[in-house]
C-alpha cells in the first residue's frame, strides 16, 4: 500500500468510529444558583422562569419573581438579584421594598459580603470583570484589568 494513503485510511477510520459514538445526551437549564438562607428555613434557586423559593423539607415550593440569579442577604431579610436584563436590585425577602442598584444592562452574578454592606458582581464582557458597589454609600470599585 502506498504511505500516501496511510492519511487517508486513518481520516476514514476515525470517520467511522466517530459516527459509531452515542450522541451527548441533551443538556436542558433546569435549576441553578441554588443558595441557603442564613437561617437555614428557605432555598432560593433559579428555573428558566424565574427565582423560586422552598423551604429546607422540601415543601411549600413558591416562585418569588422571573429574574435569574439570586443570594441572600447575611441577616437573611433581603435578597440580590440579577435579572435576565443583566441588572441587579435589592429587595426584602416579602417582596417589598425594591431597590435597583446597577442597571447598566451587563452586570450578573451578584454576591453579599459578609458584613451586608457590599455586593459584588461580575461584567463579563468588561475588561477587569468584576466589581463591587456599597449599599450603604454607593461607593463602586473593580479589579483593574491587566494583560489581555
């Protein structure tokens, strides 16, 4: 057999196992972002419609708005959320009191500090990507962005 062939007999045979392979099973977004409140009663998580409550027995499932991300607050009376608009608003854990604290249309991922007093967030498509904003003075800073 001449060694030019050799490619081409390899390029068929890995053709042939490849197409022989069980496809990836489909992935489907069903619950994520999962976080404890402090006392340890309530579950917030998010479903493709939004953030829902249960409580820690795995009763009493209620959904709590049609936003995308969430954490509790230390003390557990308020909640950050990110909405699939990319902006994130503060708001009690009885759905009043809504405070919007970034809406510049690209931030996510909103975390509290452990003293209450800052939430921190990520831009992913921003140079330096994350950031942090006080709630108390709306003091903002970020991580330089260094490199490429």
């Amino acid at each position: 057999m001449p060694e030019r062939l050799i490619p081409f007999i390899l390029l068929a045979a890995l053709l042939v196992i490849t197409a022989c392979e069980k496809p990836p099973p489909e992935l489907k977004f069903v619950e994520t972002e999962a976080t404890w409140s402090p006392d340890g009663s309530t579950i917030a998580y998010a479903k493709p419609d939004g953030i829902w409550f249960i409580d820690a027995d795995g009763t009493n499932e209620r959904k709590f708005s049609s936003d995308m991300q969430v954490d509790w607050s230390p003390d557990g009376e308020r909640l950050v959320i990110a909405t699939f608009g990319w902006n994130i608003y503060l708001i009690d854990k009885d759905s009043t009191n809504t405070e919007w604290l970034i809406e510049d249309g690209k931030s996510n991922t909103p975390a509290w500090s452990p003293d209450g007093k800052w939430i921190a967030f990520v831009r992913p498509f921003t140079p330096g990507g994350l950031f942090w904003k006080s709630i108390e003075t709306d003091e903002f800073g970020g991580v330089p962005h260094v490199g490429g």
